[in-house]
C-alpha cells in the first residue's frame, strides 16, 4: 500500500477486519516489523487522539517517529505554486516535502480544509503533493475531505459491538457554532457503504454530502424518522459541502441556537432500538449530544476512540510490509 486516503485502498474490509481483530489481541506481534524504520508524523492541525494513537501504532510496529508540528516551531509553508513569496511563508512545500522524505520511511499527514476554496479543498492539493513529491508512503490523519483512520477505527468499533448481523446505522448532523470540515462524515459515509450495514444519512437541507462519499446512501431529512430502529448513532456536525449550495460552501447556513433541536437527547435515542451512541471526539456536550446520552453505558466514544489504535496499527503494518 504506497497511500491510504480512502476506503478502496485497504482492499478487502473483511480481511482487514479480522487482521485488526487479530491485532488487538497481540499487539506486538510484528514488534519487528519496523525496525530502524522512521515514521515522520506532520501536523498541519491540532491533533490529540490522531497523535498519540498513531504514535502508538508505530511504537507497537518497532518505530522511531518524529513529529513535526508544522506550527510551532517549522519555517511557516507555502502550499500553493505562482506565487510571489513576499509575506510571512519562509518555505514551498515543495523544497519541504523531499526534505523531509530524506529522514523518515513513511510520512503520515494531517491538514484540515481551509473551506474558503472548495476546488482547492476538494482536490487534496496538500496530500497529493507529499504524495507525488515525498518518494515515500504516505497515509492521511484526516485530511481536507476525509478522515480515514476514524471511519476505520469507527467499522472496528461496530463489529466489535453489534448485536444482530447487518446493523441499522445512523449519521445524524449536529448543531455547533463554527465551520467544521465534511472529513469526518465523509469518511464514515464511504466506510459504511462499503460495510454490510443498513446505513442512512440525516441532515438538514443543504448539508447534502458530495456524491462520491456518500455512494448512493439513503438521506433522510427528518431526523426522527432517520432514527427510528437504529442500532448505532452517529452524531456529526460538517459545514455546507457546497454540493447544492457552492456559494455557501464551508458556512453555517442556520443560527446554531434556532438547530438545538438536532442535538441528540434521550428523547431521540428513546426512538432508536436501544442504539449505541458514536462520535469521533471531540465533542462539545449539550450541543452535538447531551451528558446523559455521552455518558449512558451505551455510549462507545471511548472504546471508538481506543481502537484509533488499532487501525493505524494496521494500516502501518501493511505499508511496511511492501517497503
């Protein structure tokens, strides 16, 4: 596997998912595996649970690993060609990218959308330039459209926690006060549709999710009706895709106090089939979901969370077994 952005990259679900099955039982099976091989972790964004999992990930394998913390201490980088660097940015990335290529095996990285540029966001122009330009294997910690480690971390969670065959899953929109990328639920749209699972999407009108994440995923606009029978829920706030509405891309198009009704309550979950509650943290409470739903015994964010672990252990594993 030379790069991991989507879902089609890891192959077969199924095999993946009994190899991170696998692993969670022994995860230092292949200690071995990568030693005196480097991972350079590159962080464009604030990560916690990104960081520390993959960092494990890689520590489980037998990596070294640098982190590189693009903001806080590194050259300010340009990203985009043509133009005249004049103002604060001190580097391209595209002198950065070999550079740093030179000092690792693989290179791991995180770059939020801007979402003031949908074409720009959309073509992954970050990633695909350490793609094209690092001569190493490079995976994405969520990138400008998508967040695979999550959706991957997200499968596991739901094998691990299903309680009848092919699960009803639910992505349900979330109020919030600010911009969020469509990253997240864009990954989970396209891991799910490639799950055995009942998966429907509910958002309010012009949310709509860009057609080649949500791969023909039934959408409910009334939330209510999306719930009933659920046995996963999986809130998520995203900012307008602009699939509908381009001018609008990246905004949030209602006042978040007038959408508070969106936020997942016992009263919602009470339509569900005894659901589990999702997110991919973190989480503002009392908006997206409320304490006692977050903290009901059905709540997986923890256990979801953990397994970060585990998927980046697997995708690790699988590039270092082709270098």
């Amino acid at each position: 596997m030379k790069s991991f952005l989507n879902v089609e990259d890891l192959g077969s679900l199924s095999q993946a998912l009994e190899e991170a099955r696998q692993l969670k039982e022994n995860r230092f099976q292949y200690e071995r595996l990568g030693h005196n091989k480097t991972l350079l972790m590159v962080f464009f964004n604030n990560s916690l649970r990104t960081r520390l999992s993959t960092q494990k990930a890689a520590m489980n394998l037998g990596m070294n690993v640098i982190v590189l913390d693009v903001n806080a201490g590194a050259w300010k980088l340009e990203t985009e060609r043509g133009v005249i660097m004049d103002g604060d940015r001190s580097e391209h990335l595209l002198e950065a990218i070999p550079v740093m290529g030179s000092y690792c095996d693989v290179i791991g990285v995180r770059s939020f959308a801007g979402l003031t540029d949908r074409e720009y966001d959309y073509a992954e122009t970050v990633f695909r330039q350490f793609v094209e330009y690092s001569g190493r294997p490079v995976f994405a910690m969520e990138t400008a459209t998508v967040h695979p480690l999550q959706a991957f971390a997200d499968l596991i969670t739901i094998e691990e926690y299903k309680e009848r065959q092919r699960p009803k899953v639910v992505m349900t929109w979330a109020p919030h006060p600010k911009s969020l990328p469509q990253a997240v639920p864009n990954s989970f749209a396209q891991w799910m549709m490639a799950a055995d699972v009942d998966f429907v999407v509910t958002h309010p009108e012009g949310y709509e999710l860009d057609p080649k994440f949500l791969c023909g995923a039934r959408v409910e606009y009334n939330q209510q009706d999306a719930l009933q029978g659920a046995d996963f829920v999986y809130a998520k706030n995203w900012s307008c895709p602009g699939v509908t509405r381009p001018a609008d891309y990246g905004k949030v198009l209602d006042d978040y106090h007038r959408m508070m009704h969106w936020t997942v309550d016992e009263a919602h979950m009470a339509l569900t089939n005894n659901a589990h509650f999702m997110h991919c943290l973190p989480v503002r409470r009392n908006m997206i979901v409320s304490d006692a739903v977050i903290e009901d015994p059905r709540s997986l964010v923890i256990p979801e969370a953990a397994n970060r672990e585990i998927s980046a252990t697997v995708v690790l594993k699988r590039i270092l077994q082709e270098l």
